[in-house]
C-alpha cells in the first residue's frame, strides 16, 4: 500500500495522519512558547505546556477546519497536524482576523499568506487557501535542504516552520531557528501547538 492510499483510509477511517513525508512532527524537540507568546492568554508561565494551553482554546474553532486541514495534508503529503499548529499560532484558527485579514491587512486567511510576496488564493478558510500556505511552507523545507544538506528531516521541517515565518535568509542554523522569528519562538511553539493537535486527532 503506497504512502498516499494510507493516508487515504487514515481519513477516511478518522484516524490519526501520523505524519507525512517532510519528517515526523513527533520526533522535534521542542521548547514551546515564550512568555510574550502565552500573555496573548494571559497565562503566567511559558514552555510547552503554554503552547498546549494555546492550542486547546483553539480547538473548537479548529475543528470546523479538520476536514480541510486533512485533505490538503493528503494531497500534499504533509502532517495534517502541523497545519493545524501553523494556523492555530498564525490566526489562533480564525479569530484573529478581520473579513479575512491579519497582519495590518498582509497577511490573508488562516495560514497568513503574505500579499507582498504572494497572491493570495481562494477564501480566506478554503481548502484553496489552506493549499496555498502548505505549498509555501513546503517550499522553506525545500530551502533548508539546500541550505543545510547534512541535516534531518525534522530539523529540516522545523527550520521550514521558522522560515514560514521570517524568511529562509534568517534562518541561520537548525539549532537556533527561532533566532529572528517572531516572539523568538516561532517554530518552537508551532512545534508544540502540532503535538497537541496530534493528539487531538489530527
């Protein structure tokens, strides 16, 4: 049975896509979210368990996307949870936006595809969208396994996520990736935020 019909009867028989072929979103270590991330909910603490806090409280908006999230992770051969963690950071799974927007009005849907590197496509929760950002994202994997040869799969994928958000030039080296990110705790806590979901079904 190849890769693809697997992950066919995962969804179909509403089990876990465990993951994909641009390496296990389970086997990444990770730090979680920083403090300037888990004020966001106002929580005291950071770490792991802040980014599982995150993520729970965006579960139920979350779901209404879980079809979606896993017919793209089929068709592109990716984790559906690490979609699920990307947007969950990226737009706190919708609730964040205004008429579709994020960003002061750069970056469009769940995933935030940015209008000044990329035009965006279909509605801001299609499956079109949703696409869109798991082409970009697998685009950075693409990037750090030139950039970094000697490498991982999983380091690779973590230093796709931190590029996802500031740009594969500031990713400088897989042990470090969250050196320019945003909160200085991108990847980390979209890591952390995936493992969640993981667990939830996705």
């Amino acid at each position: 049975m190849t890769f693809y019909f697997i992950l066919i009867f995962s969804v179909i028989a509403g089990t876990v896509i465990s993951s994909g072929i641009y390496g296990d979103i389970g086997k990444i270590p990770t730090t979680g979210a920083s403090l300037r991330t888990a004020k966001q909910d106002r929580l005291s603490s950071s770490g792991v368990k802040a980014s599982i806090k995150l993520a729970e409280t965006d579960l139920g908006r979350m779901n209404r996307y879980k079809s979606i999230i896993q017919a793209v992770a089929v068709k592109k051969k990716v984790d559906a949870a690490l979609l699920c963690g990307v947007i969950s950071r990226e737009t706190r799974a919708g609730n964040t936006l205004k008429n579709g927007w994020g960003d002061n009005h750069n970056g469009f849907g769940l995933m935030q595809v940015d209008q000044r590197y990329h035009k965006p496509r279909g509605a801001y929760n299609s499956e079109e969208h949703i696409t869109q950002g798991t082409e970009i994202l697998i685009s950075m994997y693409n990037s750090m396994v030139k950039k970094f040869p000697s490498s991982s799969k999983e380091m690779w994928l973590k230093g796709a996520i931190a590029a996802y958000n500031a740009g594969p030039g500031n990713v400088k080296n897989l042990k470090d990736v969250d050196k320019y990110t945003t909160g200085k705790d991108y990847a980390n806590d979209v890591v952390a935020r995936a493992q969640y979901c993981r667990s939830k079904g996705y």
